[in-house]
C-alpha cells in the first residue's frame, strides 16, 4: 500500500509543478539511466535530433518530460546506418 500512495503522490507532484529545466547533459544522462542498451543515446544524437526538431525547442531547455517522449520515437525511427552517420559525423 505504501508504494501505490508513493507513486500517487509523485504522479500528482508531477502534474503540479512545471516541467524542469535541464542542459543536454542532464537530459542525457537521465534519458540514459532510464533507458535499455538499445535505446541508449550520445551527443551527436541529440544534437542531430534538435536540429530535425528544432519546433520542439523554444529555447535550451531540455525538459525529460517534454522531449524524451519524442526522442525515443524518433531514436527508434533510424536505421543502424543512420545512427553510425551521425556517430561519424560527430567525430570528425
């Protein structure tokens, strides 16, 4: 019992205050410990994903609860070719 009222309250908290701020970093790091291997992401992709959905960006803010919904559907629309061109492409 204990734990559904844990989670009642942290979904009602949730829904009360505004979305938090985050950098990149935060939003990576978060987004990565949340996420199985094969949805793991770098820099290069979120820097790639910004880019294709610069209408999802109003400023530098990278609130997990606004885009990571949208960055795993678009994380999980590319091929392995793709992933490894934006790899390459950040590394050179």
């Amino acid at each position: 019992m204990h734990q559904s009222l844990q989670r009642f309250l942290n979904k009602e908290r949730s829904s009360i205050l505004p979305p938090s701020k985050n950098t990149k970093e935060e939003f990576l790091f978060e987004h990565n410990r949340l996420s199985p291997l094969n949805l793991q992401a770098t820099t290069a992709l979120l820097s790639r994903f910004k880019i294709e959905k610069q209408s999802l960006f109003k400023d530098d803010n990278w609130s997990l609860d606004k885009l990571r919904r949208p960055f795993i559907m678009w994380l999980t629309s590319l091929t392995a070719a793709e992933k490894e061109n934006i790899r390459k492409i950040k590394n050179d």
